[in-house]
C-alpha cells in the first residue's frame, strides 16, 4: 500500500503555535474521518496480538508498552513514516533534518506511573544502506541499533543521528476529561510545575523542536488507557552540537 499524501487526508488546516513553555505545535481534528478510522483500526489489530507478543514491555522506566515500527511497515499506519508526512512536519518546525525516522505505537494502560522529565535531545542510530525507495530510512531493531550503534546484521553501515523533531499522535482513546490523566505535560526546566498539559484528544496532536530546553513529560492516566503513535525525525550529530555543544546531547544509559 502506498501511502497517501497529507493533502488528501488532512481534515484540519489550523494548527496552533504556542511559545510557552517552549514553541511547539498542536492540533485537533488532525486527519479525516475515514483516515482516522483505519489508522485506529490498524492500531487496534496490532493491539488484540497481545501486549506481551505485540507491545514489549518499556525497558527504561517508561511505564509503557511499545511497538516499534518495522521498516517495512505497511497499512495506513506506514503514513506517518511516509515521505510525505516527514517533509510537512519538517516544514512546520522550520528544522533542517535528514531522512531518518524512528517510530513506535505506546500503549499505557489505566494507572500508568508519570513519566520522568526529559528533553528527547537523544542520539539515534540508522543503518546508511537501508534507506527506501522514497528515500526515508526508517529505523530497524534488525539491523542496528537504535541507542548505541551496534550492528545487528552483515553490511550494516551505522550512522549516529540526533533526534530534531518529537510527534505524538492520540488516536483509540475513550473521550477525556478534566481528570483522568494521560497528558503529555510540558515544562520550563527540571523540576518546575507544568506550564501547558495536551490531553490524549484522539485524532489530535503535539510536535515540537528537541532541543535541550523541551521538557516534557507523559502523566499517569487515571481513567481508560492512554494510546498514540511517537515519532522522532533526526538531525545530524554536527548540527546539534554546533548550536548546543557536545554535552546538551543526553546519551543513553547501557
């Protein structure tokens, strides 16, 4: 299946720019019905393999179940690693950033623990050699990686990227209210209170620049089960660093 082009599934057009507690990028009602309804439907197959089978367990702390997109992911999910869909959310956020996307499908279920506090200026590894037809390397557990580099598979040509952009995408949650939790919550440093907290509205979004300033976090979900699509485009290593310095860049932990 070849995906479609945003222009031909995007229901809203307005989405809004907010400053505080760092630019970032939010919107509702973000794709039509119809599209929403096989995104959701394709979530909710991968879903009913069972979180054991399906969904890993996260293995950081992170008290969430994660399903890592394959890279040759297929069905209406594949849109969010299309050519299309990186080219418009590199344009939001005005960043210069490579062809290399990583992304996975969380599920919390009720009563998740809070996420820490963190930035997601974090390096990310690709396989050079992997890159698709459109010219997107989408990142693969098979073949390299992720964290450290390590190559998993005969030829792989590692290549160290930093995260440039973070996307969350709600999608398969029940209606939210004031109180039931799940929220990705933004913040101006450690251990400050949060300035603006996104509800999981499904069909709605979040997107913001990594920088080391983009705090961030996912707060316990009270009621229902909290589920999105996470995604990260890249930048290359010498771009962070120039603008940040080698130690703004938050290394992964063995």
């Amino acid at each position: 299946m070849t995906p479609p082009e945003p222009a031909e599934v995007l229901q809203s057009r307005r989405w809004w720019r907010r400053e505080r507690p760092f630019t970032h990028f939010v919107a509702t009602d973000v794709f039509s019905p119809e599209f929403y309804a096989e995104l959701e439907g394709s979530f909710r197959a991968i879903l009913a393999g069972g979180l054991d089978k399906s969904f890993p367990r996260g293995k950081t702390g992170y008290d969430a179940y994660i399903h890592s997109f394959p890279p040759g992911i297929d069905g209406p999910l594949s849109f969010f690693v299309s050519r299309g869909w990186h080219d418009l959310l590199a344009a939001l956020a005005g960043v210069k950033v490579t062809d290399d996307v990583g992304a996975a499908l969380h599920h919390h279920e009720p009563g998740s623990r809070d996420g820490t506090i963190h930035n997601d200026l974090n390096p990310g590894w690709f396989d050079a050699s992997a890159a698709g037809a459109d010219g997107i390397n989408r990142a693969s557990s098979a073949r390299c990686d992720y964290k450290h580099g390590e190559p998993l598979t005969p030829g792989a040509q590692p290549v160290e990227r930093i995260r440039a952009i973070a996307m969350i995408y709600f999608l398969n949650n029940a209606p939210w209210r004031e109180g039931d939790g799940g929220e990705c919550a933004l913040y101006a440093h450690r251990g400050s209170t949060a300035v603006q907290s996104i509800p999981p509205v499904s069909n709605s979004l979040l997107a913001f620049e990594c920088t080391p300033y983009s705090y961030h976090r996912f707060l316990a979900n009270r009621a229902g089960t909290r589920d999105s699509v996470v995604l990260w485009l890249h930048r290359k290593r010498e771009h962070a660093v120039e603008r940040w310095g080698q130690r703004a860049i938050v290394t992964w932990s063995r």
